[in-house]
C-alpha cells in the first residue's frame, strides 16, 4: 500500500485530482471506477475546475459508480445519479451514454445486478475511487460481506444508515437497501485510489494499518491489492501513527 499522508482535507482533494488527472493522460480511453458522499466532492470540484482552466476533456471517458440505492427513482435528489450529475458530470463534457450506476429503480433488481457486473467486465476500471465508512465498508459493503461477491443487493447497517441520515428528512427516509459493487468487483480495478479525511475515520484507518485480513472489516481486503494509494489527512491518520 502507498500511503500519502497530507494536511487536510484542500490538499487531499487536489492531491486526488492529480492522481485521477494522471490517469486521464496516459490512458486512451480511460474508465474511472467513481463514489459518492462527503469524501470525494473537493476532488470532484478539482476536476471541475481543471476541466474549465486547462480544457481536460471527458469526451473519451467512461465512468462506473460504486452504488446506488434501491428504491429511490433516479431523479430523486437524493439519489446517487442525482449526486454525481449535481457534483460532477453536468459541469464536465462526459457523455452521459458513457456514465455508469446501477439501476436501483428497477423491478428485476438481480438481473440489474448480473448487467453491472458485465458492465465492469467489459470495461476494466483504470483507478477505483474509494471512500470508507466508519466501519470499514467500501462501497456498500458491509462487514461480513464475503470478499469473493460481486454486485449483489445489500442490506444497509443502521451505523451507515445513521450516518447517511444527515441528507435524507429523517432516518426513516434513508433507504434499506442498495445495490453495490461487490468486493471482488472492486478488486478487478487495476489500480484503487481511498481518500480518508477527518477525525471520524481515524480507528477505520488504524485498523486498516493494523494488518489485520478480515470479512469483518472489509477495506482490509485492499491488502491484496497490488496497486493501492491511500491517501489521507492528519486527522485520519491521528491514530494510526
Ligand atoms: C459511496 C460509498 C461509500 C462511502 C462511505 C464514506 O459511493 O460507496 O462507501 O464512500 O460511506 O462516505 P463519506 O465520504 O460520506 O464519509
């Protein structure tokens, strides 16, 4: 794992955007493995703002997200289409046929499962954005999620139910249930970039440091990744050093 440790949350951000610009050089037609919430937003207003300064085009991109939730409709603001439309793609040049998220709107949600999952196959992710819940879920999934899975439906914990809260009227708005990328489906990425930032992700870093390889606690899973960048601010890393 390289860990790049920064101040704060600015330079993660920016730090993150020259990883993922990077990318965009030297593949042809790159695919970015995408996530949503608090974590990755100042990345995303970075690659904004270099797409309006320097002119970095999208044209040739193909983005796949990690998740969405099941049962909200798409337009729903609260959905994950709705945060990368809002946060990303309609400040960018992306062709939206060329953006990706699983369907959690549909009746035949298995089938939607099966069809992502050939969608990552055909499309082989140059780097996975990542952020990580509080206990250890990437994506959505949650401890105990075999790491061999690949999309599949989850039921969401009421830890990261509760932590999802603060954007929904009230917790019983927050859905129950998602469709995420599985363990597996993450592994495939040829390289992961996990972004962690403030006090509320220290013990989740410090554990994934610990060295521990656990179901349990499924970013540990990431130690058998060979192309791995953690990238994290002083108060993520506050207990881990
Ligand atoms: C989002 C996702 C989740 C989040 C995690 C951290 O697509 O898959 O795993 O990355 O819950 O969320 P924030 O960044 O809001 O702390």
């Amino acid at each position: 794992m390289n860990i790049i440790r920064v101040p704060g949350y600015e330079q993660m951000s920016r730090k993150a955007a020259e990883c993922i610009l990077s990318v965009l050089n030297q593949a042809g037609s790159p695919v970015l493995g995408l996530a949503t919430g608090s974590t990755p937003k100042g990345l995303y207003a970075e690659l904004i703002l270099d797409h309006q300064k320097n002119g970095t085009s999208y044209k040739q991109v193909t983005t796949i997200n990690l998740d969405e939730y099941i049962g909200l409709p798409v337009s729903d603001p609260n959905s994950y289409h709705s945060f990368m439309e809002q946060h990303l793609f309609c400040h960018l040049d992306v062709l939206p046929s060329n953006t990706h998220l699983p369907n959690g709107e549909t009746a035949d949600v298995k089938k939607e499962c099966d069809r992502y999952e050939a969608l990552i196959d055909q499309h082989p992710i140059d780097i996975q954005v990542l952020g990580i819940g509080q206990n250890g879920h990437i994506g959505f999934n949650e401890p105990g999620t075999p790491f061999g899975r690949t999309t599949h439906i989850t039921a969401l914990t009421s830890s990261t139910r509760q932590a999802n809260a603060r954007f929904f009227p009230s917790i019983e708005d927050v859905p129950k249930q998602a469709i995420t990328m599985g363990i597996a489906s993450i592994m495939k990425s040829r390289n992961i970039l996990l972004l962690a930032s403030g006090f509320k992700k220290a013990e989740a870093i410090k554990r994934l440091f610990s060295g521990e390889i656990s179901e349990a606690f499924p970013a540990s899973v990431l130690h058998h990744h060979p192309h791995v960048t953690i990238l994290a601010d002083d108060e993520a890393l506050s207990s881990a050093t």
